[in-house]
C-alpha cells in the first residue's frame, strides 16, 4: 500500500485523504447512508439539521486532511 499515511505502529494508513475539497466524494447520499447504518446500530436518527452538519463535519475530519496539514 504505497501513499498512505503512517501510522505508530509501522502499518500505512489509507485515511486521511488529501484534502481535495469535501464536496469532491463527500455527497449527501453518502451522508444518508451513514446515518442509516448509525441508526441500524441503535443510534438516534439525527433528524435536525445541526446533526446533520455535525455528521457531515466528523465524516470530513475523518476522510480527509486539513488544508494546514497539506503545507
């Protein structure tokens, strides 16, 4: 696995990606769909639209590196 990011224990990791913008692959069905296997795992369905930009943040944090990171 060649490009990834290291990790303490030796092993590339394959997240964070660069961060190509998180509109990129970061789309709203995608988002849907994390919010249903959450709630199929017994979590609340997060219905309000702070939730839902909460959701969309920590997929972001998760997904890809920040712009500062990148320099």
């Amino acid at each position: 696995m060649s490009g990834g990011t290291p990790f303490r224990s030796g092993v590339e990791r394959s997240y964070p990606l660069p961060h190509a913008g998180p509109e990129a692959l970061l789309t709203e069905p995608l988002v849907n769909s994390v919010a249903a296997v959450l709630v199929g795992y017994g979590f609340p369905r997060p219905s309000a639209p702070a939730d839902r930009t909460a959701l969309k943040s920590a997929l972001v944090a998760f997904l890809y590196s920040s712009q500062e990171n990148d320099t």
